[in-house]
C-alpha cells in the first residue's frame, strides 16, 4: 500500500511542485494540501494520513502547533518538518511537538524520502544538516547556538490556542484583529497574552516577541 501524505505549505508553487515529486515515487500518494496548520489539523482528521509534511513558518496557526494538535488526536500519523529553520530551538520546539523528522528544504530530495518512509514506520529521521546543528550545540554549548532564551523551555506549557494567540501577535495583529479572527472578545485576548506571559515568565512584549522568534512560532527574517 502505498503512504498516505497530507501536505502543507503556505507557498501554493512549492507545495504543488513537491506534489509532483513526491508523487512520481511508487509507494507515495498525497491525499490532500494545505496552505496553514489549521487546514492541515482538519486535513489530517479527515484522511487519517501515514505521514503529515509540514512547513513551520505558516500564518495563524503554524507547523509546530500543528504538529502537536495532529499527534494529540493521531497518534499513529507521522509528522515530518520540511522547513528552511535550521535554529537549534526551533528543532527542538518540532521534537517536542511530535515531529518524528526533520528535514531541511535545501536538502538532497533523498533525504526527504527518507524521512517519510521512517515516519510512516514509526521510526524517527533527521536529515544530516539539522543533525549536523544538534551535534555543533552539544560539542559547543557555551556559544550561540546554545544559549538559552528565558522562557524558551516552556513554549510546551502553552495550549493550542495560546500559542496561535502568540503567533498572531508575533506577526503584528492587534488584539481587536486577533479577537475577530478567533470570534471571541478583544479581552479575551488580553487574558490569553496575559496568561502567555506569565508561563514564558517574561515581562515585556519585547521579550514575548522574542520567544516567538526563537522557538520558530514566527520567522525571524518576518
């Protein structure tokens, strides 16, 4: 039987050419796409993929939250990261979110294949440039690559909708624009940044939006 993938990307000529190449390998099918995490949560409930291929830098709702949402209620389906972040803090927020791989988008297209065919295995993958990254960090903590932003570590205390929220506010929305897209009240978003905040133990926005930058919620280049 050939694997099952659902695809998402928010880049429309990316995903359809990855499309076409995934699918020019015999034991490869891609039952849907998606443009954002949200629309791969439901992709994934619907077609109960082998394998979830996600990109993390997606508006509103991005790989990472994805992840965790997909492997809360399908545990069986794979997830691999396909991203161009390569930050050791974003590889690590993936892991702990459920990505059995993780897969660079300059890497050799044999490494994605891999990848895949590990994670519909139920077997972990990490392709050579982002294991690369995680080896540097242990053999030279002491540097950049290993320092720790306060509040990091917690990112996984966050729920889904908090970390959407935090996404959201990374990306510049006012609370009124977040509060219309989520369809609850603009103070309902004060309690949920409030809330984030205190788990992140930072005490400015500042701070906020550097947590989100690090952990790979928004990109940094954005």
């Amino acid at each position: 039987m050939p694997i099952k993938m659902v695809l998402a990307d928010d880049h429309v000529v990316v995903r359809r050419g990855l499309r076409l190449l995934l699918e020019n390998e015999p034991d490869f099918t891609v039952v849907d796409e998606a443009s954002d995490g949200a629309e791969a949560i439901r992709a994934c409930q619907e077609n109960r993929p082998d394998v979830a291929i996600l990109d993390i830098n997606m508006p509103m709702t991005n790989g990472i939250t994805a992840a965790s949402e997909i492997k809360a209620h399908l545990p069986k389906t794979g997830i691999v990261m396909l991203t161009f972040q390569s930050q050791l803090d974003v590889i690590r927020s993936s892991v702990r979110a459920g990505a059995d791989g993780y897969v660079l988008k300059d890497a050799g297209e044999h490494e994605l294949f891999e990848a895949i065919r590990a994670a519909a295995e139920g077997r972990r993958y990490m392709a050579r440039r982002a294991a690369e990254i995680v080896l540097d960090t242990l053999l030279y903590s002491g540097e950049e690559g290993g320092e720790k932003l306060q509040g990091a570590e917690d990112l996984k205390e966050l729920s889904a909708r908090e970390r959407q929220v935090l996404q959201m506010l990374a990306e510049g929305n006012t609370n009124n624009r977040i509060a219309e897209t989520l369809s609850v009240s603009p103070k309902t978003v004060e309690t949920y940044r409030s809330r984030i905040m205190h788990k992140l133990g930072v005490t400015s926005f500042a701070e906020l939006i550097r947590a989100a930058v690090r952990t790979g919620l928004v990109d940094r280049d954005g």
